[in-house]
C-alpha cells in the first residue's frame, strides 16, 4: 500500500530518455542523437538523457583508444571560447535539419527520408570531439544533454610516445546554450568475467575517476554516475547524504546476461533506498560481433515505482538458436516522464530514512 498521494506541485518537469544502438560510426550515432533531440523538443522535454557510449561503440580496446574525445581540460577551455557560436558546416546543418524534422513530426518514425546508417559516416572528415556535436545539438534543440558516457582522454593528448595513454569514461551535463556545466569520470571500472557469457575488462583502457559528482539542474539536483557504479550503494549514500542529490543518473551500456538477472532490481533499489527519481538511458541491441546491451531505459519514482520503461532484450535466447537480432525494439527512441521535487521531499518527509541513517549506532 502506497504513502504516495497524488501531487498537485508546482515542481514538476518532463524529462525525455533515449535508447539508442551505438556502433563505430560516429556521424550515424550524432544523427540519431540529433533524432531523439528533435523528439524531446517536440514532447516538451527539459532535458534529454543519453546512455554510455552513446557517441562511439568500439570493435576493440585499441579502436576505442584510438577514438576518444580530447581531455575534459581541452573540451572545457573550447566551451568557454566558441561558446556564443558553434561554426557552421554541412554535418551540422544535417544535425540541425534532423532536430527540425523530428521536433515537427507526430511519431518517432526513424525512416523519414533524414539519413542512412552510411550517408554521413564520411562527411566533412572524422568527428574530433563528440562533446563538441552535443553542445551544438543542445544549442539547436534549445535542451540540456545528459551525455551518459564519452571516451576522453586522460590527459591533453590522447597518446604518449607510441602507446596510447589511458582515457576515461566521462558523463558530461550541457546546457541549453551549449555550455558544459559538470563532468563525472567513472568511479567503478567493469571487469567482469562470465564463462561463456561476458569477458570485459574495462580497466585495460580506462582510468578509473575519483570524484563524486552532483550538480544544479533545471529538474532538480543531478548525481552524476554510469553504468557499473549502480553496484555500489554507498557511492549513493554519499551522493544524497552530503551532495544533496534528487534526481539519481545511471547511463549504461548493459550487457544483457546481467540486465536480465539484476538491472530493474538494482535500480529500483538505488531509488527506494535514496528516495530519489532515478534515471537510467541505455544501449539496446547488437552494436558489433563481440557486444551486445540488455536496453530497458528506464526511470523510477523516490517510492521505487517504474515509471517509463523502453523495452529491450527479454530473454538471451540468440547464443542458443543462432539468431542474429540486431535490436528487439526499434532504435533510436525515447520515452518521457515527469520529475516531481515535491514528490521527493514527501517521501523523505513520511520515512526520514537519511535522518535514521544519521542517527544509527551499531558495530561488530
């Protein structure tokens, strides 16, 4: 039985997430970001949130090496100097073609005569920075971007001497004005290993971050995270407890063996245990022979109730029958929901969790 009345506040705001299926290809990826943010724009978003390696999906450790973004250093020290105008160039106005579109069209058809997966993979020569194509869709969309996770290097060049240093695996927030306004390294790396199933070892590539992350938003209080640190509960104790987080982000790129076993579970338990929204966008469906994500991007209520969920894998059946599926649910998409901060201060108010926490006194 629910404590949870109905609201009439005045704090509301609606959010969109998408799912997306990211490959090597980074022009195709920015055309169906641009895609979602022409929707979001169309269904009366604030903010688009976008999952973990949403610009650029390897097919090796060397090629995502390879491909990183410049360091956040750089990115920043751009954003400060082109922050009034992002140049113009025939990629760009194809980006901002497809936000108009999309933000005009009455569903989310993805075969309205914008693109193909090929059309744009060699315009206008390689993309430097993914970072800097978000600003500008942020910018044209008139949106804050929750860009869930991009490769950037760990220093201001991407390699030392002839062996490429270390990147990290960075969620960055931008403003509607195309301004970067926080940054969050990934704290916990995924080494994993599955017998026949999974065999990842992010530490390989990725330094993993040191620093905590929450920040100002136009829904609420952001805790910046991705992906594997959902594992970690105490990381988002501290998040609420001393960051003042309401609004819990978790961009990821699930595999779908672990998605099928824990990934509603744990998500809805970083809500409940926090009494905070809890947002997660996500990679769905086969991105090269060796990776695959679960989908399901999602968000939970503070009371732990899902409240959109975009579908994806419901079973891993393919390893068994043969089957190649590239994705079970149509991609790029999204899915919208309202953030409600009165919400948030209810359910802390009826079960001052945070306040018992404080007050415990227990040992071994």
């Amino acid at each position: 039985m629910s404590i949870i009345s109905p609201s009439s506040s005045t704090r509301i705001s609606r959010i969109a997430i998408a799912q997306l299926r990211s490959t090597k290809h980074k022009h195709t990826n920015l055309i169906n970001i641009a895609k979602t943010a022409g929707w979001a724009k169309r269904d009366g978003a604030k903010i688009l949130f976008l999952p973990e390696c949403l610009g650029f999906l390897g097919d090796s450790a060397e090629h995502t090496l390879l491909n990183a973004d410049p360091s956040m250093e750089v990115q920043i020290k751009n954003s400060w100097d082109d922050n009034v105008l992002l140049p113009m160039n025939s990629f760009r106005e194809a980006l901002a073609a497809t936000i108009e579109s999309c933000s005009q069209s009455n569903d989310d058809d993805d075969d309205e005569g914008i693109s193909n997966d090929d059309e744009y993979n060699n315009c206008e020569g390689p993309i430097e920075s993914i970072i800097a194509e978000l600003r500008f869709i942020a910018k044209k969309s008139n949106l804050w971007i929750s860009g869930g996770g991009i490769h950037t290097a760990a220093t201001s060049t991407i390699t030392t001497g002839n062996e490429p240093s270390k990147i990290y695996n960075t969620h960055v927030i931008i403003d509607e004005q195309g301004q970067i306004t926080s940054f969050y390294h990934k704290i916990h790396l995924f080494d994993v290993s599955i017998p026949g199933k999974v065999n990842l070892k992010e530490s390989n590539t990725t330094a993993p971050g040191q620093k905590l992350v929450v920040c100002d938003s136009p829904i609420g209080k952001l805790a910046l995270t991705i992906c594997y640190d959902m594992r970690f509960p105490e990381m988002y104790t501290q998040l609420v407890q001393r960051g003042g987080a309401e609004i819990i982000l978790i961009p990821s790129a699930f595999t779908v063996p672990t998605g099928l076993a824990h990934w509603h579970a744990l998500l809805r338990a970083r809500a409940i245990e926090n009494q905070c929204y809890v947002v997660a966008a996500a990679q769905v469906g086969q991105h090269n022979e060796k990776r695959k994500s679960y989908g399901h991007s999602l968000a939970f209520d503070p009371w732990g109730e899902l409240l959109v969920d975009a579908g994806g894998y419901e079973n891993d059946t393919s390893q068994e029958s043969g089957i190649v599926e590239v994705s079970p649910v149509d991609v790029p998409s999204i899915v919208t929901c309202e953030i409600d901060l009165d919400l948030v201060q209810s359910v802390r108010e009826r079960m001052p969790i945070q306040q018992h926490r404080d007050s415990s006194n227990f040992s071994f």
